[in-house]
C-alpha cells in the first residue's frame, strides 16, 4: 500500500515547481505566481518587492506561498479580493508562511489579511497587522486551521464585531506559539471551531482595547495548555477567558481543559479569568494554572484544584519587559498522566522552546529558562535563543 501511494505521488513530486515572484524574477507579483501555478508548486516571494494592492482569490489543490530574503509586506492598498480580503483562500491544503499581512478594509468592516475558505490552511511565521480581521474564516464544519509562530498586532475594525483572528464553525483550530496582542475593540483570540487548541501563545491587551483575551462562545472541545493571559488595564471586559456564552446549552462534544496556564490581571478592578457560559462545560478540567492579580479565579463559582494556585501580583512579575517566570515553584504542581503534562512553552517573541519540567504551575517553568528549540521553529527563532 505505501509502495502504490509513493508512486502516484512521485509524478506530482516530479511536476512541482519554485516560482519565484519579485525584482527582477519571472514574476512581479505573488498572485500572478499563484494563477500560473499547478498543484504542488511552491511561491517564493522575495522580501523586496512591492506588492501593494497586490490581492487575489485562489482555491489550488495543493501550495506553498513562502517569504525569503526577509518578510515580505503585502499592504492591502484600499484593495481586497471578493470584497473579503488581501487573500482568499480555499482548494485543499495550503500553507502560507514568512509573510505580512496589512490594512484589510472592506465596506462590511470584515477585511481580512487572510479569508479561509478550504479544507486545511496552515500559517507559520506570519504577522497580520493593522486588518479588520488577521484571518477569518468560513463556517466549513471539515475545515482545518494550523497558525503557529505568527503575530497578530492591532486587527479590529473598533466595533467589536471583528477580532485578531476568527475560526468560525470549522472542525479544527490550533494556535501555537504565536503573540496575539493589542486587538482593537474585539478579541484576543475567538474561535467557533468543534475543538479548538491554544497551547503556548501569549495573548496580551498590549497597547490595544480588546474585550476578552479568549472567547470560545460555542464552546465545543476546548484544549488551552501552557498559555500567557494577560488582561490589562485597557481591556474592556473583566473576563480574560469566555467560553459557551452565546450556545443555551452544551453541545455533544463540549469539555474544556486548562493546563497550566498563567494567568495575570493588571486592571483596577477585578477579573474573571474564566467565565463559563450556559453552552460551557459543566466540568471543566483545571490542572496547575497560575492566576495573578484581584479577581475570581472561574464564574459560575468552584473549588481550586490542589496544583492550582492564586494570589496577588506578585514582586517578581514585570508585565512592562514581559517577565511572568516565577523565581520558584511554590506551591509544586501536581503530577499530570502522560500526555496532558506540557512539553514546550512559549518564547518572546511568538517562538517556542522545550520545557525543562512541569514542577511548576502556570506557563512557564521556575527560575530557569526551557532548553531547547519547539518543533519546527522558524530560523529567526533560533537566532534569539
């Protein structure tokens, strides 16, 4: 069976081209690189060029779009595809990695850096900035998501309706590793998706207004594990994580786990870090999170786990240089069975790293850095460890 797959393979292997887009290459712009593309091909698209306006809808099979020589800009000009975004993007599997994505605005205030109409979208090392919406996608319950490495900087229309980056009803999302940041009026973080995974992101007010930091209004499988929450003083809302709260009732597949993730409010008053709503589970899994700052730890109230801990801020934190690692596990965590302890966490900016151990609760290991590189880590990564 392996032998007859490699080999229908191998002449789509043998058809697949590098087309290479910029100054003085066969093509000036990514989307006329993409038009002439066949399933399989991979866009370079160096770092020099100009490619201002440069927007389109395509729908391949398969296909690699890749900045080199840098991080290429694509500015969307006053310009969008289909009225919905810099790129549209449907077909079957595509990435889309070491690009930047900016100023998506369209008459329905719902523009996107990147709309995600296929069957599986993977983003690596990416940045939207300055979008209505960083991606958005359609409502394709076979539909699958993958971001990781990638910054999301002040996307938002400012009505609140549009959000850093919005996973609709598909079946998967993950984030990983990625720094979400400075949301305009929306969130940090929404996803509608069956089972949404965000492991090892830090998701910060930053300089923006956002609302929540993480809205999972359908609820569904949630999996947060080894996240930095931090809700400052500009947020509008008090909750920091939302999950269910636009759902009357559980769906089928609903449960949400929260494993070791650190929790930080910077406001005046106080915090919700986790509001479940009505279609939230009835449930949830809490296993060594660390809640800093005035508030109440989980709305509808319950008991702390043992491994859990809260408490005010603490002298050691400084939320300006971005420094949430205690000097000290203290009180330890709890033993977690395989599978659920995490391996990595996260690394500024949007990188990763292996973590030493998971003596400590919260998002970061105390007192020692973690010792390696995360899975396939991006190579500006490698050069800041």
């Amino acid at each position: 069976m392996l032998l007859r797959a490699a080999c229908l393979l191998l002449p789509l292997l043998l058809a697949a081209e590098v087309r290479r887009v910029g100054p003085g290459q066969q093509y000036r712009t990514p989307c006329e690189a993409v038009r002439a593309a066949a399933d399989g091909d991979v866009v370079e698209i160096d770092a020099a060029g100009d490619y201002a306006g440069d927007v389109c809808a395509f729908a391949p099979r398969r296909l690699t779009l890749r900045g080199v020589n840098g991080r290429p800009v694509i500015d969307a000009a006053g310009r969008t595809a289909q009225g919905k975004a810099i790129w549209v993007i449907g077909g079957g599997e595509v990435a889309v990695e070491n690009l930047e994505f900016r100023g998506a605005r369209c008459p329905d205030r719902n523009g996107a850096g990147i709309r995600f109409e296929g069957r599986r979208l993977a983003v690596r090392d990416c940045v939207f900035r300055w979008n209505e919406n960083g991606i958005l996608t359609a409502n394709d319950p076979a539909a699958e998501l993958l971001v990781e490495y990638s910054e999301f900087d002040s996307n938002g229309h400012g009505d609140g309706y549009s959000h850093n980056i919005y996973a609709g009803k598909i079946a998967e999302f993950t984030m990983q590793f990625c720094w979400s940041h400075s949301a305009r009026e929306g969130h940090l973080v929404k996803s509608r998706a069956a089972r949404t995974n965000l492991r090892y992101n830090l998701l910060d007010t930053g300089r923006g207004t956002p609302s929540y930091e993480a809205d999972l209004p359908d609820s569904g499988a949630a999996w947060l594990v080894g996240n930095l929450f931090v809700q400052r003083a500009s947020s509008r809302n008090e909750a920091v994580v939302s999950v269910g709260e636009e759902s009357a009732a559980p769906r089928a597949e609903t449960s949400l786990s929260l494993i070791h993730n650190t929790f930080v409010h910077l406001g005046r008053g106080g915090a919700v870090f986790v509001r479940i709503g009505r279609g939230g589970s009835r449930a949830p899994v809490l296993r060594n999170n660390l809640f800093l700052g005035r508030g109440s730890v989980i709305s509808p109230p319950q008991p702390l786990p043992p491994g859990n801990a809260a408490g005010p801020l603490p002298d050691w934190l400084d939320a300006a240089r971005l420094l949430f690692r205690p000097p000290v596990a203290q009180p330890p965590a709890q033993d977690l069975p395989p599978g659920m302890a995490p391996e990595w966490e996260y690394r500024h900016p949007a990188c990763g790293a292996r973590r030493s151990s998971a003596r400590t609760p919260g998002a970061l290991e105390a007192s020692v850095a973690a010792d390696s590189s995360a899975p396939d880590l991006p190579r500006r990564c490698a050069a800041e460890k």
